[in-house]
C-alpha cells in the first residue's frame, strides 16, 4: 500500500511537493544579539583605515572593520559595505567587556 501511495505521489503531474509557495516573516520580540564568547585577551586595536570606499549605493551602511575571536587568537575582518537587513537597522560593532567577547549585530530601532 505504501510503495502505491508512493508510485502515485512520484508519477502524479502535479504534487503536493511541487507547487509554487509563498512566505513572508515578521519580525516580533526581542532583538537577536550572539552570545558571547569567552576570551582570555582582549582584542588588539583596531586598523586604521587609510581609504574608506565610496558607498555602492542608496541605502547601504559602512560597517567599520573590527577583530572578531578565531581559536586562540584574532583575526581581523576589514570594513565593507552592506545592506541593513530590514528598515531601520543599524549596525551595533563588536565589544569587549569583562573578559567576554561580544559580536556585532544589525539592531532594530
């Protein structure tokens, strides 16, 4: 009985899985902010950046270039440009405060 259900499913002009499907989402509670990270040094300074490129747009944001926790060390993640993820984002930079790495996030206004 099965393996017919399943022949019928498979030979079927049109199925149940193939239709074409529509999904929207609403964002509703609080802001999404990564957990932090336990580190046992603080992040090196930040790199100056001698050229910051002109914006590839209306409606991108500069995200300035910050250290981010790789292992036991840091690595660096230049600046770039981006697109906030829904209307009246904005970028929140990483942080270090009691011995804990916090990563950036787009936050909600």
């Amino acid at each position: 009985m099965k393996s017919k259900l399943l022949a019928v499913l498979l030979l079927a002009g049109t199925s149940m899985f193939a239709g074409p499907r529509v999904f929207f989402g609403v964002g509703v509670g609080p802001v999404y902010a990564p957990a932090p990270v336990v580190a046992y040094a603080a992040p090196p300074a930040p790199v100056a950046a001698a050229y910051i490129p002109a914006s590839p747009g209306y409606g991108y944001t500069y995200v300035a270039g910050y250290h981010y926790p790789v292992g036991a060390g840091y690595a660096w993640r230049p600046g770039y440009w981006g697109r906030p993820p829904y209307a009246g984002a904005y970028w929140v930079g990483p942080r270090w405060y009691g011995h804990r790495y916090y990563g950036g996030y787009w936050h909600r206004r």
